[in-house]
C-alpha cells in the first residue's frame, strides 16, 4: 500500500467546497535504526509534483523524501 500524507486540510469558502491536498508516496521504508524513508520513483517532475514536495517538506520535516529518476 502507498503511504498518503495530508498536504492542506479541505476546507469550505463562499458556498464552494474545496478538496483536501494529498500526497501519494510510492514507498514508506523503515531502516534499521529506527529512521523512516519516504521514497518516490519519478521519471519527470511535474510542476503539480515540485509545489506538492513543497508542501510535503514543510508539513513533514522529520520524514526524509528520497526521489528516484
């Protein structure tokens, strides 16, 4: 299964509901020592994609997120 991390809450604003912001790893790796690996297999970086790494990076600063080309 892909490890899904909540990116920005969904949330409503003048009537319109707006959809949470989530991103889909490709692996969740446990090493031995306890620490924790987020990996992402990409053969291009989309734009949608870099602004999400963003956003992962801030949310998440304890995880390390390793992309592999």
């Amino acid at each position: 299964m892909q490890p899904e991390y909540l990116l920005q809450d969904g949330f409503r604003k003048n009537g319109v509901t707006h959809r949470a912001i989530k991103y889909k790893a490709d692996f969740k790796v446990y090493h031995i020592d306890g620490s924790v690996e987020i990996v992402d297999v990409k053969g291009m970086e989309t734009e949608a994609f870099k602004l999400k790494r963003k956003m992962f990076e801030k949310q998440y600063p304890d995880l390390s997120l390793k992309i592999v080309r």
